[in-house]
C-alpha cells in the first residue's frame, strides 16, 4: 500500500486527520503514453480511495497546470516564432518558378493525353475496320459457295432427272434373260438411287445454311430465291418418281425414301405421293 499513499507529518498529529491515508498525487507520466486512454486510465484508478469530486478537482488542477505550461512556453518562444517567418520571406521567387515549372508539366500531359486518345480512336476505328473486311471476305467465300454448290447440284439433278426419265420410256422387254439381268441389277440401282437422292438432299440443306448464315436480306440471297425453289421442286420430283417406281413389297428401300422427304421438311408432299402411288397401283 505504500506506493499508492502516504500520510501526514508529524506536525498534524494532533487533529486527528493527519494519520489518515491519503492518495498520492497522478503521476504525470501516465498521461505521456502515445496509446493514452481516458476510459482505461480511469478504470485503473478504481482502488483509489478519493471520491469522485476530490478526484475531478485534481484532474481539472493537473489541466489548468498544462494550460499555464504551454502558455509559458509559446511566450518564451514568441520571438523565434516571429523571427522564423520573417525569415521566410524572399521565397516567392522560388514559388513562382515552381508554379510555372507544375503548369508547364501540366500542359504536357495534357498534350500528351490528347495525342494518346487521338491513337486511341484511330487504333479503334481500324480494329473496326479490320473486323468489317473479315466479315465482307467470308460473306464473299459463303456467297462464291453457294453458287458453286448450287452449280453442281443443278448439273447432277439434270443428269438424275435425265436418267429416271430414260428408265421410264425404255419398253419392257419380256425376254427371260432381260428380265433375270434386271431383277439381279434392280438392289445396285436402287442403292445407287437412293445414295444419289441422299446426296443431293444434303447438298440442298448445306445451301440452305449456308444462305442463313449469309443472311435472308442479302441481294444475293434473295437473288437465288428462285434457283433454290427450282431445285428443291427438282429433288421432290424425282423422289416421287423414285417412290411411285418402288415395289411394294421392298419397304426399307420406301423407308429410306420418306426419311429423306423427312430431312427436306416435306412429309406431306410423301403422305400426297403415296396416295397418288396406292391410287394408281
């Protein structure tokens, strides 16, 4: 307990207060920590045997001591404070330079920015550019095969068309050997048909991609309209011949027949022509 009190002298002895434990003066030092918190300083003192007002007194005393302290030293030191800024002056000259010297740095970057966007855009317009170019070239290969394709898709259906034609107005020969040679070919012929007929179904619907891709509204597109009407009709007409020539025993040779009316988008043409087929038999 003795380093938290300390009692009176011996010339109090007599009234009766003196031997009381009083406590120690705060110490000045704990209010010198750069981590100093009011709250955690108070809570320290909770084994103080002061009361409240006793306390606030000696806080509000320690305060009024600082004050006078800082007083005292600002008036001791007024005169370097009044000697430091005279001694500054003759400095405006180095300021101005300075100020200059930032405006001048800041015209040059603005320049410098400007040029920098100015690279920027014309860098941009370019890629753009670029791009543009692309797209024009492989609209140009998609448009230069679609002609090609179609080109040759019209040449072979010209020759299929040809050849079921010839088939149909070729007389029928009752001869034996005839008839023996063509039931033996008739398989090879169909598989062949049906393989040629596949073909030019595939060949169409690659087109027809091929055109999407392009786009519908292209002049060139919507120039070959026509052509694609006119083939695909073609595709249907031979299918029909195909199907009205087929036995009717021979139903996966008719199946493979429909399922490429299927890939064409035309059931219903099928539904006619086996109709007109069972009609006509």
């Amino acid at each position: 307990m003795s380093n938290r009190f300390f009692f009176g002298g011996s010339d109090s002895e007599d009234s009766g207060e003196d031997n009381l434990p009083y406590p120690k003066p705060l110490a000045r030092s704990a209010f010198l920590t750069p981590d100093f918190d009011p709250h955690t300083y108070l809570s320290t003192l909770r084994n103080r045997h002061q009361t409240l007002e006793d306390l606030r007194a000696e806080l509000r005393s320690r305060s009024q001591e600082i004050s006078k302290e800082l007083l005292d030293l600002v008036n001791e030191n007024y005169e370097d404070f009044l000697s430091l800024g005279s001694s500054l002056r003759g400095g405006e000259e180095k300021i101005e330079e300075v100020r200059f010297g930032l405006l001048g740095f800041r015209r040059d970057v603005e320049g410098l920015k400007s040029l920098v966007d100015e690279r920027r855009q014309a860098v941009e317009a370019l890629v753009k550019r670029r791009m543009e170019i692309r797209r024009q070239m492989q609209v140009g290969r998609a448009i230069l095969d679609i002609n090609q394709r179609l080109c040759e898709l019209e040449q072979s259906l010209m020759m299929t068309s040809n050849e079921m034609h010839r088939n149909d107005s070729e007389p029928e020969i009752e001869d034996e050997t005839s008839q023996s040679d063509e039931e033996s070919d008739e398989g090879h012929e169909g598989a062949t048909l049906i393989s040629r007929l596949s073909k030019h179904a595939q060949q169409y619907l690659l087109v027809q991609r091929t055109m999407k891709r392009v786009g519908p509204d292209h002049p060139f597109v919507v120039k070959q309209e026509a052509r694609m009407i006119k083939v695909k009709n073609t595709i249907l007409l031979d299918l029909g011949n195909a199907v009205k020539q087929t036995d009717g025993q021979n139903t996966e040779y008719l199946m493979k027949l429909l399922t490429i009316y299927r890939d064409l988008g035309e059931p219903h043409e099928a539904l006619v022509i086996l109709r007109q087929r069972k009609k006509y038999s």
